[in-house]
C-alpha cells in the first residue's frame, strides 16, 4: 500500500481526531497550545509511519530518516499553523489552502523517501 495512505491517515488524526475542542479553539491565543498540537500530530504521523514500515517493509525502516522527516514535518507544520492563525486571514480559502499545504509537505517526504531509497 502507498505510504501516502498512511501519511493522510496521520494527518487526519493528527489535525482532527485527536484535537479536542479545547485545543482547537485555543491554539491561536496559546503558543503552548499550539506546540501541543503539533507534538501531537507530529507523534501521529509517527505512529502511522511506523505501522506502515512495520506492515509494508519491516527491513528497510530507518530511524535516521524518519527522525529528522518527524522533526522538519513538527517544524514546518508548527510554521504553517502559526501563520494561518496569526498573519493570514481566517477564511475557507486559507483553511483550504493550510490543508493542501500540510498535506504537499507529506507528499514531498513521500516523493524524497522513494528518491532516496528508504521505501521502494
């Protein structure tokens, strides 16, 4: 199975189904609540990588890629949230736009992971 199924499945819980109202109404008035979000959902995507190089190829994981994929993944999530909340308008279309991007940043770690050899 592609991992980009894995990836938009942590994406969905990362972003959704593991944000609670709380969190979801908070994160623009809270940096501390904002960073949880993103831990979150940086330990989401992790959990679905992880089953993914478990199920589809337990002897090619990777622990060097997949730690610094999670580390600029939390980063550039964390800018990308930052930026919607604070210095974009709060539209449809800068929700829409925040969502393609988040999910561009996962098909890019998908796209590199192949290049480089750690999926095949």
């Amino acid at each position: 199975m592609d991992p980009i199924l894995y990836l938009l499945l942590g994406h969905y819980l990362g972003d959704y189904g593991m944000q609670s109202d709380e969190t979801a109404g908070n994160k623009r008035n809270s940096i501390v609540v904002l960073t949880r979000h993103v831990v979150t959902y940086t330990l989401s995507i992790a959990a679905v990588l992880l089953i993914y190089y478990l199920v589809e190829t337990p002897a090619q994981f990777a622990w060097e890629f997949m730690g610094v994929s999670l580390l600029v993944i939390f980063v550039i999530h964390w800018i990308q949230d930052y930026s919607k909340l604070h210095l974009l308008p709060d539209t449809k279309q800068t929700y829409y736009f925040d969502q393609v991007m988040h999910v561009a940043v996962l098909y890019f770690f998908r796209v590199i992971a192949y290049k480089t050899g750690y999926i095949s």
